[in-house]
DNA sequence: CTGCAAATGCGACTCATTCTCAATACGGAC
DNA sequence: GTCCGTATTGAGAATGAGTCGCATTTGCAG
C-alpha cells in the first residue's frame, strides 16, 4: 500500500554499489548494537528498511527481505520489528490508507516529517522541541513532534492528477 | 488498565452535581456538533470519556458507559469513537502498558501531555508549534505534538513507592 | 401519535500480531 | 576448520482488537 521506491534488488553496478554498500554497513551497525546475532534474515529486513526510507507495512518488508533472504517469514519481520523498536530504531505510524507502516530511523532524538501517501520518512535534526512547557507538575520524559503531509514528490504528483495514483486516499489526518 | 479517579456513578449531591451537569452539556454538545442523534448510549459514552479526562480502553469505556445505559455494547463504543474521531474529538494512544486508550478532547487543535502511568489526558493550549520547518518542499498539513511522562499525581506516588501501583509498568517510552 | 431513517445489540467474522515448537544457523572455543 | 550450546528461525495455530451484517429498537420530524 506504500509506495517503495528504490530498487532493493541486489545493487546495480557503479556508484549504486556505494549505496548499497553503506546500507549494508548501516544495517550490521544497528544489528551489532542491538547486541544480537546478524542473521540473514534480519539482515535482509533492516536493509530493506534502511533502503526504502520509507513507513513500509510488515507484509511490504517480508517481500523486500525475501529478495535478499527468501525463506524469512513474516514472524521473524515481527521479531526483528520487536528489538529494533525497543532500541528505539523503530518509527511506527499508520497511514491515510489506513495501514500501519514501520520505518527505520537513525539513533538519537529527533523529529520526523511523514508522507501521507508514500510513507516517506524524514527526519528532522535537530529536535526541534526544547524545553517543555510547565504543566503543573506534569513530568515530561519524552515528547513525540510528528510533521504529516505531502513530501514533495507526491505534492507535485497530487497536484498533477487531482486524484491521487498512490493506494492512500488522503484526509490529511494521521490516525 | 488506565486507572479510573473520577466515579462516573451518577452525581453526588452538592456541588459535584453541577460538575456532572456541565459534563452532560458538554457531550451534549458535542454530539449536536456531529448531527447525529443523541441516543442514550452516545451519550453515556461520550459523558464517561469527558468524566474520565483520562485514556481509556474501549473496554473500560463500555463499562463506564454501562452504568448510565446498561445495554450499551461494545461495537456501540467503537461506532462512538470513530465518529467522535471522524470530528477530529478524540486522542488515541497507546500506553505503557501497551494498552490503546481513546481519550476525550476539546475542540481545535491543541497539544497534549499523556500520562503513561495513569492516561490522564491533558490538553496544552495554545499550539506549541507555529511554523512549520522548511522541509524541501514537504507540504505539511498537520502535526501531532504530544509530551509523555507523568502528571503531578502519578510523579508523587510513584516517588513514594518505588514500584508503581498501577498495572502500567514504565519504560519512559510511549509506543 | 406515527412513520421512517438512523442507531443499536448481538454474534459472526477479519486480519494484524503473537505464540509454540521442532529444526536450523550463528559464532565462540578449541 | 570443526564442534557445540544457544539464539534464532519458519510454519502454522492461536489470540484478540476491531468490524460487519442484520433484525430490532429508538429518536425525532411532521
């Protein structure tokens, strides 16, 4: 239900191969973080999250993780979903369509803009929340500042044909 | 799961009438705004989630609901809430305990502070964030800016006793 | 008071997510 | 490089929040 829009077949030749590399590199970072074994299939699902940069609904990442390890299987998605977000990698929204996407994020606090019709992740560095205001006592230990709308792709696309092509109807609300 | 401080029995004599007189107003009011008619069960919805001022399951709101319309039944709560959220009226979050509540808010945009302890709802007035980044061409339509953490309530008794009392454990972390 | 559209309750249903468990792969020790 | 204990995995069953269909009831305009 979400667009996917970088190729996640094994890297093409040239300078993608930088890119796929460097995914690769950034998806055994967060795995050795985790302090948990980089399994195939793990591999396979962060780097496809990592490559797609965008919210993908858990059936989306078995399909790209199968490409690179076919056997994975949707409970291991879940799994890895289940530690990744536990270290905080995780960002979680559900869509205009009504699906619920999970997306890769980098470490330490930040914002995120999120793309109602493709799902594209953006991160917003730095937080751009800093202090809290009073609220009677209310003690603030963490704060979530969420941006929703069009990235700029999908805004020129939406303005082009007035009816979206993307599967999420858009009523500009998150849920 | 989210605790319940205020009795949703009907009123105690004194002033806690005209408190339960301005909640019946309220829900009166906001089911007028939808245009939907006001059945007794709406409306026993509608006035448990304002009493409450809290999150609240689905399932506790039935039970609340329950005491002011004993028939009510649950798929009557989820045809509330989704019109009550259809009108933008409702927050939904997910709790430490892992737990979606479904709390009551005013009208007009706002921020809240979420107590993952205990879900009460509070609403921060006016809007934290007026401008928008510049996010390269990201058109936002909207944002949620939400603070997790404990209210003055929940601060103080989980100070005192080290192990909460609610069923909500805390991993600072909202879902 | 009447009539009809809207709303309700019940129970069946869907489907995302989690669990169970035997088989397998990982990675440190040798 | 090989071996072994343990973490991880895949498959399918199980769970449970949320939705749907339909006969019955209720709100409310006339």
């Amino acid at each position: 239900m979400i667009q996917q829009a970088s190729p996640s077949a094994p890297a093409a030749p040239g300078m993608a191969a930088d890119l796929a590399a460097s995914r690769r590199r950034e998806a055994d970072a967060a795995l050795a973080e985790l302090g948990h074994a980089s399994t195939a299939a793990r591999r396979a699902i962060v780097e496809a999250m990592i490559a797609s940069g965008r919210l993908e609904t858990p059936e989306q990442l078995l399909h790209d993780a199968r490409e690179k390890a076919p056997a994975t299987s949707l409970a291991t998605v879940y799994r890895t979903l289940e530690r990744l977000d536990a270290a905080g990698r995780i960002k979680r929204a559900t869509l205009a369509s009504g699906a619920v996407g999970y997306g890769f994020c980098g470490t330490g606090h930040h914002e995120h803009a999120i793309c109602l019709r493709c799902g594209l992740l953006q991160p917003i560095r730095p937080c751009l929340v800093s202090d809290a205001p009073d609220l009677a006592g209310f003690q603030v230990s963490s704060h979530v500042l969420d941006f929703y709308g069009l990235c700029a792709r999908c805004a020129s696309e939406a303005g082009a044909t007035s009816s979206g092509s993307a599967e999420a109807e858009g009523t500009g609300r998150p849920a």
